[in-house]
C-alpha cells in the first residue's frame, strides 16, 4: 500500500477521544402538543401574549384557547412582523380576528391588544401543523393542530 492514501495517511495530529463514561441523556422539556381532527370548532381563549421570537426573528401573538365542552388546550399563532415593534395592517390575519372579537373595526392608531380575545367564545378552523418552521417535514407522528383561523365569535 502506498503511503499518503485514503486508508493510511502520512502524519495525524489528531487524537482519537474516548468517552470514558457514558453522558446523560436529554429529557424532553414537555408533553406532545396535541392534535385533533382537522375541523371547525368551538372555543373559549383563556390567556393571551405578544412575544418577539428568536428563532424567526419576529413578532408572535399566541393565543391560548380550550375546546368547549372538552376543555383540551389548543393555541393560536398569528404573525406581528418584523419590525421594532409588533404591527398589525389592515390585511393582517391577527386584525381579522382582533375584529371579529371586538366585534368591530379598531380606530386609528388604537392599540391592538390581545387581551381582547379573553374571556370569548370564538368558531375556529383547526389544522395540522406538518412542517418546521424552515419548511422540512415533520414526522407525522409529530403532526398537532392549531388555530389556523377564527371564523366568528359565539360569546360574548
């Protein structure tokens, strides 16, 4: 065999590491996020926030909702933009429905706020989240359902 090739290089001065011990294994921070039949249903928001995310780098509201009668959690993400600070323009999902639970059209320059949402019974549409947020596929064992949208408020 000739020196220099592939299987037998000419000099290392690498060291090959050992792990000595075994580390301890990662423990999943939280249950599964639930999923339901893609559909429409009824809902009840019981806690709401504005976050700037990271990840994405940008605004997120997050609403936090329970299926009536049932009670289980589902939540809701609409996006606030990029900017300094969270925005909401007239074609913006989140002022869609900031409209619909106020049960009218906001003034100008009126603050958005999602303590509107609640303490209110909303329709919404349910569906699948199947893709990370970088646009790769989850497995579908880790699909789950969100508020895609709300359709209309039921109470009050």
């Amino acid at each position: 065999m000739h020196k220099g090739t592939a299987a037998q290089p000419l000099a290392s001065n690498v060291s090959v590491l050992r792990p000595r011990q075994e580390g301890p294994a990662p423990i999943a921070s939280g249950a599964p996020y639930p999923r339901y039949a893609p559909g429409v249903y009824e809902v009840e928001c019981v806690r709401a926030g504005t976050y700037w995310d990271r990840q994405l780098k940008a605004w997120k509201a997050c609403l936090y909702f329970r299926l009536v009668p049932a009670g289980a959690p589902v939540v809701g993400y609409f996006h606030l933009g990029r900017g300094e600070t969270p925005q909401a323009g007239p074609r913006s999902e989140y002022r869609r429905a900031w409209v619909i639970a106020n049960g009218g059209p906001p003034n100008k320059r009126q603050r958005l706020s999602d303590r509107t949402f609640v303490g209110k019974c909303f329709q919404v549409r349910l569906a699948d989240v199947t893709n990370r947020f970088d646009g790769r596929k989850h497995p579908e064992s880790s699909f789950y359902s969100t508020v895609h949208e709300i359709l209309r408020r039921t109470y009050p």
